[in-house]
C-alpha cells in the first residue's frame, strides 16, 4: 500500500537525537536556539520561537498580540480543528469567511464584509501548501488595523510573489510527524516585531524571564533540544523535500486525466509546496477511495467537515451556510505526493486514478 503520508527519516535523525541524548540536556537548549535561527532564515524573518506544537504557536501568537476575550477572529472554515480552536482557546470567537472554489483557501472578497468593530484578526491558512490570497489579505488588514495570524502548519517554504509564507504577519508553523518537515511534535512562530518575538518567550515559559520570577500567566509550550534535534535535521532537507513534492505534483498534473477528477491550480506568481495534492472526485467519493485502496494507493480526506459544522461549533450555536466549503469537503481527497514515492508508486498512482470507474452524481448540481 502506498501511504498518503510518511516521515523521511534517515541517519542524520538518528544520530541528531543519540547526540542530544549522550549529551545529557535533553529540554529547550542549543538544538532549539539552532532551529529557531534557521527557519527565521527560512522565513526571511527576524526572529523565529520554537513551541511544543503547532496548536501552540497559534493560540500563543493570538495571546501575544493580546487578543481574547470580547474579539472576533475571521478565519476559514476549511481547515483543521487547530485553526478554529486556538482562537476559542484564546477566548475569542471565530469569525467564518467561505473559501475561493480553486483555492481551498480564505476568499478575500468575503473578508471584508465579515468586519466588526471587534474584529482584531485575520488568520488565513495556507491550506494543502498553497499561500492564501496575502496581497489582497495584508491590503484589508491595513486598511482596518488589523493583525495577520498566518496558519502557515502545512506550508514551510512556500511563497507568495516571491516572499516566504509566515513573513506577512505572524507566522505559525507545525512540526507535526506527517507534516513537510517534522520533529514528532513541534511548533514555530515567525515574526519580524521583535517585541512580539519577547512575549511569545515569556508566555512558552511561565511568563518568567528571570528564573523562579513571574511577570503574567505564562504556559510551558517549550520544545524539547530532542525535538529539535530531529527538526534541525530535516530543515537541511527541506529544499530537496519541496522539489521532490513539486516535482510529484507536477507529474500528476501531466498524467492523470479523468472527466471526474479535477486536478489542484496553484495560483500564478505562488510557490505552492504539495503537503497535499488535493483532487475533486465529482462522483462517489467513498467508491473512488475504494478502488484506489484496491489498487495499492491509500488516500485521505482533508477535511471530511467545515469546522463551523463540527458537532462542538454546532454547540456553540455555529449555524451560517459556507456554501464553498460544504461542497468541497464533500469532494477532496488527497493523493500520496510524499517525497518519499518512487517512479513505480508515482505510476500506479495515476494510473490507479485514471482507471476509475465511478457513476455520473448529482454532486456537481447545486445541493437541494
Ligand atoms: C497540523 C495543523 C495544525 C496544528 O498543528 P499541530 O502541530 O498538530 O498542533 C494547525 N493548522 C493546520 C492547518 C494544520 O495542518
């Protein structure tokens, strides 16, 4: 079975970790400090903090930039848990914007009309590796004073014209084991304010920035120098991950060809990095997964549910209509695009693809 996700992990892990773990100083330390300073590099940042998952960087940028209780955050509702859940741990609310159909992500003609006098935020999400719409995005956010939170989880290394994810406002990433670089767990938060960068240290710790001494509530979202470790390692092969997975994507762009299959656009002038090539089944999607498990060729749904319409935000008392997003999650489904495939798997992966055989659906015709 070809597994829609799995970690590259080779000697230099190895060894990274066993070197950490001979050393005695197992919790944040130089591994860490190593790791912060190469993906601000990456980032083209000035200062990058190291957490203890993406989840964490999240809802410690929202504390960072003291938003909470009484403020609206707009966001997507097509998107993993994490991007709503932060800003509820934050004590804010969610604000859900509907999504651009050739995108997956953030539509930005919609933000603007979802604005309050408590909106504090806008987090966009780079949703499958694809930089959201940032230029039209900055442009509202300057425009109404607001703060970019920048769900970049799914994204390290991607571009819009030319400029890093996570360099337009605060950048929040995952090292989670299945995402483009990983350190089992981990998180990173990227931003150019040196003073944001200050109280995201104090509130990974404790609040404490003299030992023993509490300035305000802090967390211990800390990374641990083994985690770091691991993800010192894989950012060296972040470059040579990314080609690989663009160069995947690029080969089933060219070969895979089904009147109910309609392939991922990466918008002009973006970098789009692959953590997901993601597919619209117009058909039974259920059947079509079948037949690709049949052929050898596992697949994943990302995500089956808008987060609005998860039983908890339903509790909430979450009700809107997202009419974009409710028919895409009934469509996508995400191919292995790993840079770990070979030749072979990239054949039978494709070829799994165009040998479907699905009924005609009305999924298509607008839901009734
Ligand atoms: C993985 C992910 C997160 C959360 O990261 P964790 O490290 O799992 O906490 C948040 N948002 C998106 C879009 C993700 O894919």
């Amino acid at each position: 079975m070809i597994s829609v996700a799995r970690p590259q992990i080779g000697p230099e892990e190895e060894e990274a970790v066993l070197a950490v773990l001979r050393s005695g100083m197992l919790a944040q330390g130089p591994e860490v400090a190593r790791l912060e300073a190469a993906f601000a590099a990456v980032c083209g940042v000035t200062h990058a903090v190291a957490v203890s998952n993406g989840t964490a960087a999240l809802f410690l940028a929202l504390r960072a930039h003291d938003i909470g209780p009484g403020d609206e955050v707009i966001t997507t509702p097509f998107s993993f848990i994490a991007t709503g859940n932060s800003i509820l741990m934050a004590g804010a609310r969610p604000v859900f914007v509907d999504i651009d159909e050739q995108t997956f992500n953030l539509d930005p003609d919609q933000v603007e009309a979802a604005i309050t006098p408590a909106t504090r935020a806008i987090m966009p999400v780079h949703l499958y590796g694809q930089p959201a719409a940032m230029d039209a995005l900055c442009a509202i956010a300057e425009r109404h004073g607001l703060v970019i939170i920048e769900d970049a989880a799914q994204a390290i290394g991607a571009h819009d014209q030319g400029r890093p994810v996570g360099s337009f406002g605060t950048g929040c990433f995952s090292l989670y084991a299945t995402k483009n670089i990983m350190s089992g767990e981990g998180g990173m938060i990227t931003t150019n304010d040196p003073q944001i960068a200050d109280r995201l240290r104090l509130l990974r710790s404790h609040g404490s920035r003299v030992r023993y001494y509490h300035d305000f509530l802090g967390y211990n979202f800390r990374m641990t120098d083994l985690q770091a470790a691991i993800g010192n390692a894989q950012l060296a092969k972040l470059e040579r991950f990314t080609e690989r997975r663009i160069a995947n994507a690029a080969y089933f762009d060219q070969t895979i060809a089904h009147p109910q299959v309609l392939k991922p656009l990466a918008r002009p002038g973006v970098r789009h990095v692959y953590h997901q090539y993601t597919v619209r089944i117009l058909g039974d999607r259920d059947e079509a997964m079948r037949q690709l498990r049949a052929a050898g060729v596992d697949t994943a749904v990302f995500y089956p549910l808008p987060i609005p319409h998860q039983p908890m935000y339903r509790a909430l008392g979450y009700n809107q209509s997202l009419p974009v997003a409710e028919r895409l999650s009934g469509q996508v489904l995400s191919l292995p695009v790993h840079p770990g495939l070979t030749d072979e798997d990239l054949a039978c992966i494709s070829g799994a693809l165009n040998a479907l055989s699905l009924e005609t659906t009305e999924v298509l015709s607008s839901s009734g």
